[in-house]
C-alpha cells in the first residue's frame, strides 16, 4: 500500500472543471487509476501513486498525485511520442491540470500542421 494519500473528489472536481471547459461538460471520461512512478531521479523502486487518466481523440493523458499535494503529469500518443509539461511537479491541481491542455492543444496544432504539409 502506498503511503501516497488517495486523489480526493475535491481534487477530481477541480480536473473535470478544467476538462469541461476545454472539451465541453462531461465529453471526456476520467478514470481514477494507479500507476508506478519514481518519485525521485535516484530512487531505484517505483512507487505506486493515485492518478487520473483520461483520452481525447488518440491522445491518452495521466496526472498522477504524488504526495499531499503534488501532483504531475504527461500525455502520450503511443510509447514513441510522450510529452511533460516541462515542470517536475505543481503543488497545485488545477495548475497542473491547465499546463497540461495548454502544452498539448499547442502540441496538437504543430503535429496537425506537420500531417498537412
């Protein structure tokens, strides 16, 4: 058992109001999940943390908790192309939340534009 405390509905409110507001109420479906996660560089074991996982189109998106409040996150197309946001960990949801859209809506319109030429 992880000693990480579990995503509370507080938490998951907070991800589904920014969800809502970048796709539409209630278009995308969040999963509460686990994961296995190096909590730091040198650590050797992984530890097993609370996240929240979600897909859009056939983008996949994971923000995992990583300890009372601190949370991070990435969003993947498939094993070969996987993103963060640049920030090792927010101490805040909703911020992590937003950054995470934000990077990935601008990731999209590069990789849609790339398809097209």
């Amino acid at each position: 058992m992880s000693a990480i405390p579990d995503i509370t509905d507080t938490e998951k409110h907070t991800v589904r109001q920014v969800l809502n507001e970048r796709w539409g109420k209630d278009k995308v479906d969040m999963h509460l999940v686990d994961v296995e996660a190096r909590l730091s560089p040198a650590d050797r074991e992984l530890t097993e943390c609370p996240a929240l996982y979600w897909e859009q189109g056939d983008c996949h998106f994971v923000l995992i908790k990583t300890d009372d409040s601190r949370y991070r996150t990435q969003f993947f197309y498939g094993n070969r192309e996987q993103f963060g946001t640049g920030i090792h960990e927010y101490d805040n949801i909703g911020d992590c939340a937003l950054s995470l859209l934000r990077l990935q809506a601008d990731h999209e319109s590069t990789r849609l534009a790339e398809q097209e030429s």
